[in-house]
C-alpha cells in the first residue's frame, strides 16, 4: 500500500523542469518538455521553426500566397497571433494567455527595453520567456540556446556547426580582400528605395558580413533604420544596390534621379527573394544565411565557388523543411539571378 501511495504521489508531481541560461544572462527555468512556443516577433518564429517547428503556435503574421508552398505543409496554416516586440507589437498578453504555450522565445536585441519587457511578461503571466542575442555573429550560439531549450540539442548543435562553416568559407575569401578593395553597397528598402540601414544595424548586417561597405555610414552616431534623402545616396553613390522591394526594383532602371548612381548605370541592382522569409532581413533572422551566400556572389562573383540552385534547394530541405520542385526554385531564384521567370 505504502508502494503504491508513493507511486501516486511521484504521477502527480508538476512536469519538471530544468535552467537555460539566455542571452541576456538571465536564468530561466523552463519545462523539460516543451510542446507549446510563441514566438515574441518574427525573427523568433523562423528560429523556433528551423529548430522545432511542431513547437510554433503560430505566425505573427499569417503566411502570404506566395509563401506558403516554401513552408512545410502541416504548417502553412498556423494562426496568426502577432507579436509582442518590434514594430507594430499588437499582440496582447490575453492572447498569449489564450494560447497557453510553454515558453516565450524572442530572438533580436538583448537592450534593457526588451530585457524589462521579457521580465515583465514573464512575471505578469508565469510563463517562461527566453530572451536570445539576434545578431548575426550570434546565430550559431542562438541555435544552440534553444535547440537546449527546445529538446533538440543534435539539431541545434548541427544547425550551428553548418552556420560555423558557412562564416568560414566566407572569411577564407574575404580574408584575400583589403578593406578599401570592397564593394560599396546600399540596401534600398521601401518603393522609394530611400529607407536604408546604417552601418551596424541589424537589417544590414548581411552586407557587412559578406564583405561589402555599407555606404549608409555615418560613423557609428546613428543605428538601425533611417530615412536617406536622394541627395545622401548620389554623394554615397554606391556601385551595388540590393533590395526586396519589387516596386522599387521595377522603377528605379527608368526613374530620372537614379540615373546618375553607378550602381544603376552598371546594372549592378539586385531583388533578394523574399519567400518564405526575405533573404536581406524581413526578419533578421536564419533567413539571412541563405542570403549571405547569395550576396557574397553577388560581390565577388570571380572568388565564390557554388551553384546557388543546389544550395538554396539543400538550404530549404535542411532549415525549411520543404523539397523544392524545380518550378518553386526558379520562382524564387529568377529575379536574384537578374533573369525575367521563365
């Protein structure tokens, strides 16, 4: 009797939990099994996804048409909850409570405002929140905090390993470029193309980090996001423009003002693709990888070694989930390639 009172009382202990160390040093302490995860923003939903998607109670912003055939099946459908970071943060925490996940993950900047905001709503609503450095030297670390968290440590630590080589290759060449040998880059964002990212930002971090000088460069006075004049940008004059905006793409070879800029005279204006997350940003997140493979061809087309095609289709399989059809990839690779769709 005495056994089976003690079995009893074992079954109806609460689930156990364990700590995770986050970025931000904080000690959290979640479940041991985590089924349940709402993502603060959308960066953080592409980690959670890569990772676990079986996890992720949904998109803070549900998936466009045009998405969805880049996102596995069972979860093109998930609900949009919105979000609780970032710009345009509209999710309430009655709906994170209606939703009753296990942990709150956000991925981005680990500033006092959002470790305030993480404590916060972890107080307010005693679910664990686990705040994760988002910058993008970070990401292997970042994969291997939640992968922890998660329950997936060989995925985690088998994502950031591929992210360790990924850096590598590309710091072996760039290792072969002076400073002042570089291509001038500007990220032209908005229909105008005169939203840019400063130099450090976290929305420009690609370029930096595949090798080109970012032109929006004020000296490290301004961070994040700015609102450039067309006069900024013909002083800059950039030989390289990238952009995800198909607007700005689609005028800027007629537009009178750009004429002038070195970048539009050579034909040197690329589109990222944008499916099923951009590969610039939009969110700062894993979906940058890809696009730093893709920038870095751009760049330096005589040094990098590699078929984009076979990569973006092992890149979608291994973080994504989804075996691409060749008709999915030259969707998505037409306009990176400087090539109308078939």
């Amino acid at each position: 009797m005495r056994f089976l009172l003690m079995i009893l009382a074992v079954l109806a202990l609460p689930a156990q939990a364990r700590t995770v160390t986050d970025s931000a040093g904080r000690v959290v302490e979640v479940p041991d099994e985590v089924t349940t995860v709402f993502a603060a923003g959308p960066p953080a939903s592409v980690l959670v996804y890569v990772l676990k998607p079986e996890t992720l109670a949904g998109w803070p912003r549900a998936l466009r048409p045009e998405e969805r055939a880049y996102i596995a099946e069972p979860y093109r459908d998930l609900p949009e909850t919105g979000r609780l970071t970032g710009r345009g943060g509209e999710a309430n925490l009655e709906r994170v409570l209606q939703i009753k996940p296990d942990l709150i993950v956000d991925f981005g900047s680990v500033r006092d405002t959002y470790v305030d905001l993480a404590n916060r709503v972890q107080d307010q609503t005693g679910i664990p929140y686990l705040l994760i450095d988002g910058r993008f030297d970070n990401t292997a670390q970042a994969l291997r905090i939640l992968g922890d968290a998660l329950g997936v440590p060989e995925r985690g630590e088998a994502l950031a390993q591929d992210v360790g080589a990924r850096f590598d290759r590309l710091d072996t060449l760039l290792a072969e470029v002076p400073e002042d040998a570089r291509p001038r880059v500007y990220l032209a964002r908005g229909p105008e193309g005169l939203e840019t990212g400063m130099k450090g930002s976290i929305n420009t971090e690609i370029i930096e980090r595949a090798g080109g000088r970012n032109v929006a460069d004020d000296g490290g006075a301004t961070k994040g996001l700015v609102n450039a004049s067309m006069e900024q940008v013909i002083v800059a004059n950039p030989d390289t423009i990238v952009t995800w905006d198909r607007n700005f793409f689609a005028s800027v070879q007629d537009d009178p003002l750009w004429q002038g800029i070195d970048a539009v005279q050579k034909g040197r204006v690329y589109l990222s693709p944008t499916a099923p997350f951009g590969w610039i940003d939009r969110p700062p997140s894993l979906n940058r990888m890809i696009g730093l493979q893709w920038m870095a061809g751009l760049l330096y087309p005589d040094r990098w070694q590699g078929d984009l095609h076979e990569e973006t289709r092992a890149f979608y399989k291994l973080y994504y989930h989804v075996d691409l059809s060749d008709d999915e990839l030259e969707r998505l690779l037409a306009w990176a390639e400087g090539r109308a769709p078939k």
